[in-house]
C-alpha cells in the first residue's frame, strides 16, 4: 500500500496504491489522518489504483469519515471498480461513504 497525500485547494487528496488489508489498513489511515489538519479539511481518497480492500479497510475508511464529520468537513471517496467496488456495494458502505466515478467529480463535491 502506498498513500500520496496531496492538496486541491483546500481539499486533501489521498491517492491510494495497491491492497487495503489487514497488513496496510492502519498504516493507510495513518497516512490520511495525519495529513488532516487540526479543525478539519474536507478529503478525497481516490482508490482507482486501489486493487484490494478488506473488512480491516473499510473500518478505516469509516475511522477517517467519522473523524471528518465530528469536524464538519467532508469526506468521499472515488475512482471504485471491480472488486472494489463490489466489496463496497455487498458491505453497504457505497449507502454510508459518499462515492464518485471520478477525482474531478469528487473535488468538485468537497469544494462545494
């Protein structure tokens, strides 16, 4: 797993590369959450490089959109494809977590 955490504005970008797993997860939401400055910001984790993710990543993600929403900033999430995007449909997150096709309609979301 490899996290490039970058700024659009003032939304953080969170790009992720390779499996969200048992292994990687808190390393991944470490890496997100560390760049999130104090008072919020909202956050795009883009996971379209993104080729497997584990129940120990989805509590991740949902650690990170919690602590997102306690300081009113927004959190989604993009670019989900093949089993990705299945492991979200049949878990129930794409009703919880707020998913867009692409990193260009999710910035444009956060920036409101």
């Amino acid at each position: 797993m490899d996290a490039k955490i970058s700024k659009v504005g003032n939304v953080l970008v969170a790009e992720i590369e390779g499996r969200i797993d048992g292994v990687t997860a808190r390393e991944f939401e470490d890496a997100v959450t560390s760049a999130i400055p104090d008072g919020g910001s909202p956050v795009v984790c883009d996971l379209s490089s993104v080729s497997y993710v584990s129940s120990a990543g989805l509590r991740s993600i949902l650690v990170i959109a919690k602590r997102l929403s306690k300081a009113d900033a927004s959190f989604s999430i993009c670019g989900l494809s093949g089993s990705v995007a299945e492991v979200f449909r049949v878990s129930g997150f794409d009703k919880i977590i707020k998913a867009h096709a692409s990193r260009e309609d999710a910035l444009a979301d956060a920036k409101g």
